[in-house]
C-alpha cells in the first residue's frame, strides 16, 4: 500500500485554481523532490496536505496511510504522522521551544495511546537532537523560532522532525536562506530520517538541497500539474538548462 | 472570514462557577441612608470610631457625582434599588464574630467552597492537597466565613483576619491606617464602600517578620440584588513581608450586580507586599446580559523608604471591569509594580491599568500590561505615570501589549504622563498583535488541538505576568485562562 496517493488532485484559493489535476504516489522508503518555478503550486500543495483552511478541494483524492486525508483535521494528520516543515516557519513569543516540542511529541503519543513522554529521557534525547543539528541547549529555552535566523528556523524545523518521527516528512523550501553550513545540517537531518518505513517529499526551488540529499524521484510541477518525472536526473538536468526548456518539450 | 468565526467560537466560553448556594441569608431591605449606615455598623457591634468614620463617608458620597469618564458603558444604576447588606443566617446567629472551628460552619456553606476548589479544611491542606501553605479568609457576601491558618500565623505575629474581627480586636491598628491611602472621599466608589463595607480582609505583619506562609481571600458573592462591598487593608512594617492573593467569583444571574470593593496596602521601610488577584467574577452570557460590575479602587502606599508593593492581576471575568491598582512611591528609593492580563471575551468592558504616583528619589516603577480581547469586547489600558517635582532621579519603564481575537473586538490604549523633575527617565512600549491563522496552523499541523493552540499563543504572549504570580497561582491562573477560552470547536 502506497503512503500517500495523490489522484487528481484541483484545489483553488479565493475561487481560483491552482491545483489543476495532480497525481502522485509516495511508498515508504521513497524520497520525492517536487520542483517548479515561482508560482507553480508547489506551496499550494503543502498546504492542501497539510490541511489549511482557505484551500478548498474541489476534486480528487488523498489517502494518507490508508485513511482519506481530506476527512481529517490538520491536527489529525499530525498526530497519525505526517510532518509539515515550514518554509516561514511563524514566530510564537514567549512560548518556549522545548515546551512546544514537548506538546508535539505528547500529542502523538496520546493519539498512539502512549502517556506522556517522562521529562527525563525526554531531555536526554532533545538533548542528543540539538547536538547533531549543531545548535546550543539555549535554543530550546527561547521562544519558538522569535528572533531566530532564517538557517536558525529551519534547523529548529528539521529538529522537530527528527523529534517526531513522523512517516511522512514534507519539507517546504528547507533549503532556503540556507548558508552552506546550515545546509549540511539540514541535509545531514533529513538524510538520518530516511529508511524503510519512511517517505520524505522535498519541494524546492533549486537544485543544490539535491546534492545532499539525493532523491529517488524528480518531479517537475508547472501550473498546477505534475508536467514530468524522473530520476534524479531530471533535477540535473533542470539545474543545467533552466526549467524553459523542460516546459516547452513537456507541452 | 471562516477562520475569523472559528477563533470565535474558539473562545466562547463557559462559566463554571455560575451556581447558587441554596441557604437562607439575612438581607436587609433595599436602600440606603444613614439608618442603613448605622445598622451596618450595629451588626458588626463596631465602635464609635469606626460608625463615625462611614458617616463621614455617606456624606461626602451623598454629595458626590458618579464618575462618566471611563470607556465603559452600562445602564444608570439605582442605588436605593440596592441592597447593602447579605449574610447566611447561620452565619448571623453566631454573633459578629467569625466562627471559632469549621464545625461552628453551616455545612453549605463549606460545600460551597470545596465547590470553587477552596481548602477551608487546615488539616486536608496540611495533608498536601491543592492550595497547601496557603492561608485563606473565606467571604461570603457580606461577611467572612472561616479563616485559617490563624493560629499558626500568630505564631509569627502576624494578624490575618476578617476586617471585623480586626474592628473587634485590633480597632488602633484599623484606626492608624484606615482610609490613610484610600481617604473616604477618594472617589465616588471608595466613599460609597466606606459608608457600607460589611467585611474583608485585615493582614498586619510586623517589624522584620517574613510572613511564612500565602494569604488569600476568596470572595464569593451569592445573594441576588445586593452589592458587595469589602475592605481590604495590609499593613507590612519595616523590614516585613507578605504574598497576597485573592479570587472571586459569582453566580451566573441575569441582571447586573454592583461590587465596589477597596483596598489599602501600606509598606513601611524595607518593607514588600506582593498583592496577587485571580478575578473571575460572572462575566454574563454571550449576549452581554448580567454579569458583575467590577468598579474598585486598589491602592498602595510605598510610605518608607526601600519599600516595594506589586500588584499582578489576572482578570478575566465581570461584565465591567473599571479599576486601577496603584502605588504611590513616597519613600526614597521605593519600588512600584503593575503586571496586569485582562481577558475580555463577548461584551465585556474593560477599562483598567495602574496608576504609579512617584513622589520620593530614585523610586522605580514598572508596569507591564497584557490585555487579551476577543467576542465584542472593548479593552482599555489606561494608565498614569506621575514624577512630581520631588522625586529626582525617578525612572519608569511601561509595556503595553493588546492581543486581539476576531475582528469584531477593540483594544484602546490610554497612557498618561505627567514629568515634573527634568531628571526622570520614562520609557513606554506598546503592540497590538493578532492571534494569526499562520500560528494555529504551525502549532495544530505539530498535533496540538485549535484549543491547545490557542491556549499556548494567548499563554505565551501572557508569560512576563504570570511569571510574577506566585507559584501556587500561576498554575491557577494559566488553568482560568485556559477556561476562559475554552469552546465549542468545530
């Protein structure tokens, strides 16, 4: 059973179409990129994923793990694993970072029928994730992602990740406002969470994120549709000769 | 727009403490004269001084008009339509004193209090329970019910009573420092209080104690039609302490009722009282029908020198709320500060900030001011900050946040300020904010429920004041504002 099935998926905002028939089928183990030019739809389909209000619907479907995604609230897709990263991850003042990654993680543990998370191993293994992710202890104790940087917000987003294991990993533009360095980690996190039963979705703007982190599949998003997929070929190739001339032998 | 409406009902909330004790009270008949004034003053058994002390004040209210300038609106009250005084009966019949053992109490009335989460009982909050360490004098509309903890805070000299007992037993004490921070005629709501306060509450620590434990009043107005008019005055001498704490809570009634509360806080040298409210009164429903009408005068006097008062407040209930705690920093080198979050939802009224009169060198004050609107409801912050010419070298920082939920509310901001000595150093910040539809959806798409999110933003944005309740109470007050915006979703 696929991890996620997309078939035929429209969806507008404000009564305009964005979406116009995408179909897509992510298996556990799999690493997708979805690339596209600026205003391709590649936010439009986080969000639709994710579950944003404002987004509607208007054909199609997705089954998330067996379960019609487009039935379940946002927080549901959560807790049932699926991880949106953000690529403007919001300011939160004054709510601590570990308090949130607390709540995260508990929330999915109730939703497994788990207790809660005892603060002990709880620090330990935050601990752990914000040493490989090359960020300080104090990181935690600061308000969520308030006065961060923007390599800053995206390691915090990608701790989250590693945190909370999710099944699904979609990671937005991950890979912007990235410095080199902050790119290696950020590339060395998503490459730790790949394995058998994971599916990761990378939806970026540009080649380099590829480099590091080496997808199984390339798709190429243009108006809303999936006009072409590859190997990780095609993001080579994208990077050599600019998105022109894949659009025009795709139309 | 949808995502508007749902924040809305995010917010809606339910009043949980909206009961009725069953039991029969002693209510004089509405009205007010000088007869009323001195039956009040006969069923306290209350000295001369003190009958003469609320004659004074009937007086000087009689002449006095009801103050318009306020942001609020509310129909003209009726003061003869009032009654001004409540009280059990079984509490009557013991005499003006307060019951000498929970035993003595009529038992509705302690069940009314385990009901609100109160521990009356010393030995079950000895044992542990919630509220333990924590002294608490019990008001129960016009008189107070039980105090505890009396024994072992004598111990340390310190006095924690009801405000009649203090009449009874401490009258130089209520002599000396009555109405010496709040005079009878301050304004037209401390002179109707001062001609009428049945009870309250009376707490005088003395010269370098530390007093060992919290104190609290818990009022609870139940008796339909009436006001409510309690007392509170704090004495800390030099070099003492003291952490304060009152709630209260109301009956969920159509109509309007009127609580006009004072309290007086006098800090000697070296001296700190930390005064903490949980205000949780009826707010009325959703359509702005009932409700408690929250019209109080707060104030403290840094009268020696090194001396420091703080209020923090957490206001989320009445349906008006129209008060400003204050410190007048007369001693050299005092210490003022005001940490307010005032919580407005459907058509509640807000107008409340502080008032911080430096007087003497070198006195600090701060004030950091949250206020939360959601529903229809109108937030005020109005707040002074005054260096009068002596006080050189004063300085004063101010924070002013609003928070809006929905689009139909309104945050208004009122700062005044008032330099008279070139060699003061004031600053003043202030935001508006909105809970964002980019914030819940980050923390729902992390797992967490629209309410835990919502919970978590306003608790975030509320964190610098509830960092300065005291423990016990942060987690009371996080849990009231949790309820506050607790709601049907979806």
């Amino acid at each position: 059973m696929a991890l996620l099935e997309i078939k035929n998926l429209h969806a507008e905002i404000d009564g305009k179409e964005i979406l116009r028939g995408i179909d897509l089928t992510v298996n556990a183990g799999e690493v997708h990129a979805i690339m596209g030019p600026n205003g391709s739809g590649k936010s439009t389909l986080c969000h639709v994923l994710g579950g944003r209000e404002g987004y509607e619907v208007t054909q199609g479907t997705i089954t998330f793990d067996g379960q019609d995604l487009l039935e379940m609230e946002t927080e549901e897709r959560a807790v049932a694993g699926m991880l949106l990263g953000f690529q403007h991850p919001v300011e939160i003042p004054g709510v601590k970072n570990i308090y949130l990654l607390k709540e995260a993680l508990n929330a999915k543990r109730e939703a497994q029928g788990l207790d809660e998370v005892d603060t002990f191993s709880f620090m330990k293994q935050v601990r752990e994730l914000v040493a490989s992710m090359d960020m300080d202890d104090a990181f935690l104790h600061r308000g969520v992602n308030a006065g961060f940087s923007g390599g800053e917000k995206k390691r915090n987003e990608i701790l989250q990740m590693l945190l909370l294991e999710p099944k699904l990993a979609l990671l937005d533009e991950t890979d912007s406002g990235l410095d080199i360095d902050a790119l290696k980690v950020v590339s060395e996190g998503i490459n730790r969470m790949r394995g058998e039963e994971r599916g990761i979705i990378l939806v970026t703007h540009y080649q380099r994120l590829l480099n590091y982190v080496e997808p199984d599949f390339v798709h190429v998003l243009y108006k809303g549709r999936i006009i072409k997929s590859g190997d990780k070929t095609l993001a080579h190739r994208l990077e050599a000769e600019g998105y022109q001339e894949i659009l025009e032998e795709a139309s | 727009m949808t995502e508007t409406r749902e924040l809305e009902q995010l917010v809606k909330r339910e009043y949980k403490y909206g009961f009725t004790t069953d039991i029969e009270q002693e209510i004089i008949p509405p009205g007010l004269d000088e007869d009323v004034v001195r039956m009040i003053s006969a069923k306290k058994n209350e000295p001369e001084f003190m009958l003469e002390w609320r004659l004074e004040a009937f007086r000087q209210w009689q002449k006095m008009e009801e103050p318009d300038w306020a942001h609020v609106h509310y129909p003209k009250i009726d003061y003869q339509a009032l009654s001004y005084y409540a009280a059990p009966k079984s509490q009557e019949e013991l005499d003006a004193d307060a019951p000498e053992s929970l035993d003595e109490v009529d038992p509705k009335l302690l069940e009314t209090y385990e009901k609100l989460g109160i521990p009356l009982h010393e030995r079950a909050a000895l044992a542990g329970v919630k509220g333990a360490n924590v002294a608490v004098d019990a008001v129960f509309d016009s008189v107070s019910v039980t105090t505890t903890f009396k024994d072992k805070l004598a111990e340390a000299g310190v006095i924690f009573c009801s405000f009649s007992e203090a009449v009874e037993n401490h009258p130089e004490l209520v002599k000396k420092y009555l109405g010496t921070v709040v005079p009878q005629g301050d304004n037209y709501f401390a002179a109707l209080n001062s001609a009428v306060f049945s009870d309250g509450s009376f707490v005088f620590v003395p010269k370098g104690v530390k007093c060992p434990m919290e104190l609290s009043t818990y009022f609870r107005i139940n008796a339909r039609n009436t006001g409510q008019f309690e007392r509170t005055l704090i004495v800390a001498e030099e070099g003492a302490s003291v952490s304060y704490l009152e709630g209260c809570t109301a009956p969920q009634r159509d109509e309007n009722q009127l609580h006009a509360a004072v309290v007086e806080l006098v800090a000697l040298d070296d001296a700190q009282i930390k005064y903490s409210t949980v205000q949780n009164w009826y707010p009325g429903d959703e359509e702005g029908k009932g409700g408690i009408y929250n019209f109080v005068t707060k104030r403290g006097e840094c009268r020696g020198d090194r001396s420091k008062i703080t209020w923090t407040q957490v206001e989320a209930g009445s349906a008006i709320t129209w008060k400003y705690p204050s410190c007048i920093l007369k001693g050299n080198d005092s210490v003022g500060e005001f940490y307010s979050v005032a919580v407005s939802n459907n058509y509640q009224q807000v107008d409340s900030g502080t008032k911080m009169i430096h007087l003497g060198e070198r006195t600090r004050s701060t004030i950091v001011s949250k206020g939360i609107s959601a529903g229809r409801s109108q937030n005020a912050y109005r707040g002074l900050v005054h260096i009068g010419k002596s006080a050189r070298d004063a300085r004063n920082f101010t924070q002013c946040d609003s928070l809006l939920i929905g689009d139909r509310c309104g945050a208004h901001t009122f700062p005044y300020i008032e330099a008279k000595n070139a060699s003061a150093q004031l600053e003043h910040e202030a935001t508006t904010s909105k809970v964002s539809d980019d914030q819940m959806f980050y923390l729902r798409s992390r797992g967490l429920s629209e309410e835990d999110a919502m919970n978590m933003v306003v608790s975030g944005f509320c964190k610098d004041v509830f960092n300065e309740l005291p423990m016990e109470f942060a987690v009371e007050a996080q849990a009231l504002l949790a309820v506050s915006l607790e709601g049907s979703v979806g």
